[in-house]
C-alpha cells in the first residue's frame, strides 16, 4: 500500500471452465499468492458443464456418481471441505488471501508485486475469516436489495450429502433458507474460500441427482427470487466488487491469470478428475 492509497487487489473477471479445470485454477491462485507472485484476488465463474463438487473428505458411492453423470453432470472433488454442491444456474466466487501468521519462506509475509505493496490481513481463526470474507458477499447482496445473514453452526450438517440442506456459519441464508454455500482451505496461513451464489436453480434437481427420486422440498433461496429481479452477469459481478472492496478498503483492479497459473493450473488439473467409484480424497 502506498501512502493513504488503498490496497489494490485482483479482480478475474466472469469466465466458463469444467469443474476440474476450475478448481485446478482455483489451487494453482493460492499457490502463487502464497510464494507472494500475486496479490489477493476475487474470481468469479461458472461451469460448463454444469456439475457437482463434493468435499474434500466426502464419501460418494460409485452408483451416485454414475447417476450424476448419467444425467449430463460433471463431478470434481473440492479441494476445500464441506459436502455437495450443484454448481447449475449458480455463479461461483472465489477468494484467495492471507491471514495473520501467514509464513513466505520462513519469514512473515510483507509481499510486493511491482509497485503494489499488502499485509496479511484475514483472521488466524477458520470462522473468523469466514465471517470477514462473508462480509463482502453480505454487502454485495445488499447493493441488490436483498438481505442476507450468516447462518449458525448445524450439528447435523456432516450427516448430510447435500450441502444446501443445512446452513452453518460458513454459508448465507435469506429467510431461513441458504442463498450461498462457502468452503474453505488453509495452508501456512494463506487462505482459499470459494463458494456457490444460487440465482436460479431447480429447487428438486440437487436431490434427484443424489438419490433418483424426486421431491417437492424447498431446499434452498435463490438469488433472483429473492431480489424479484434477474441481474445480468455484468451486474453481479459489479455488486460483488463492490461488496469486497466495501468489506476490505481495498480496490479491486481487473486482471487475468498470469502464465506461471495457468501453467499451474494445467498441471494441476489431472488430479481433479474424478474416477467414476468411490474415489479416494486428491492430495492436498
């Protein structure tokens, strides 16, 4: 940071990815942040195809993943935890920075990039950081007229296959029903989050994909419900800025992946792709 300027931060803008490629993409963001080549960075994407992501320690049943595929879906285990989500009709963010302790080869982190400068930022705490990175999203809902609250810790929540079924204090909800599910991964301090933002996804689809049968459940908020109103993809994206640099004081400056990530994220990419049994968690 230079003087009284804010820190500048790295937006990548809306792009369409398969499920690994996308969570290839997402590692390969907070590896280069983590050896300090790239500053903070909000990304936003969906994917194409549609499909599951299901955590990073959750077991899946080779007759599920069969069915989900079956049905045109792809399937990619998350490298960060939680249960299932159907990415369909959604947008997804991620969120890569670091937090208090964060360690650059043994030293405390002070990185620079050019001319721009930043300090570890996020809490040492798992649900400390969800609630400050959540702040952006809740903000960014706001800018669109809807009113979004942290969810509360759910016992029950492990039990469950589906993400959406439960809201725990990773995730938002809009009266009493979840609006964005978030996971998260730790390393040395250096922070992944990344979420789904429901726009206008089949209240039933998720549950068929898991079990084959169907059901009149309301299982979830979807964002242009909410707001009685559809939003662009340009839209979104700017309230979703909007609500990160609100959130942090920073400013969000439009950028792409630098060749040292999407080499990365090629070779990343393989151990995304999911066998179709009961597979094994990737390496983290």
């Amino acid at each position: 940071m230079r003087g009284a300027d804010k820190q500048i931060w790295r937006l990548i803008t809306y792009s369409e990815h398969d499920a690994a490629t996308n969570m290839a993409i997402d590692e390969a963001v907070l590896e280069t942040h983590a050896i300090g080549l790239t500053p903070p960075t909000v990304r936003l994407y969906c994917f194409a195809p549609a499909a599951v992501t299901i955590g990073f320690g959750q077991k899946m049943a080779a007759t599920e993943i069969a069915r989900i595929r079956r049905e045109g879906f792809d399937i990619v285990r998350r490298p960060t935890g939680g249960r299932a989500v159907l990415h369909a009709d959604d947008l997804t963010y991620s969120f890569v920075g670091n937090s208090a302790g964060a360690k650059n080869e043994g030293e405390a982190t002070v990185h620079e990039l050019g001319e721009f400068r930043w300090s570890p930022f996020l809490s040492p705490t798992i649900n400390g950081a969800y609630k400050e990175i959540c702040r952006g999203l809740i903000d960014a809902l706001r800018a669109l007229s809807v009113q979004a609250e942290l969810g509360a810790c759910d016992a029950a929540y492990r039990q469950l296959h589906d993400c959406f079924l439960a809201t725990t204090t990773a995730d938002l909800h809009v009266n009493g029903r979840k609006i964005i599910g978030s996971a998260q991964l730790r390393r040395n301090g250096y922070v992944l989050q990344h979420g789904s933002i429901l726009l206008n996804q089949d209240q039933q689809l998720m549950h068929y994909l898991l079990t084959g049968e169907h059901s009149e459940q309301e299982r979830h908020a979807n964002l242009f419900e909410a707001a009685s109103k559809r939003f662009t993809k340009e839209q979104l994206q700017e309230s979703i800025k909007g609500g990160f640099e609100t959130a942090f004081g920073c400013r969000l400056v439009v950028g792409e992946l630098t060749e040292r990530e999407r080499l990365l994220a090629q070779e990343l990419r393989q151990k995304y792709l999911l066998p179709a049994s009961d597979a094994a968690p990737v390496t983290a």
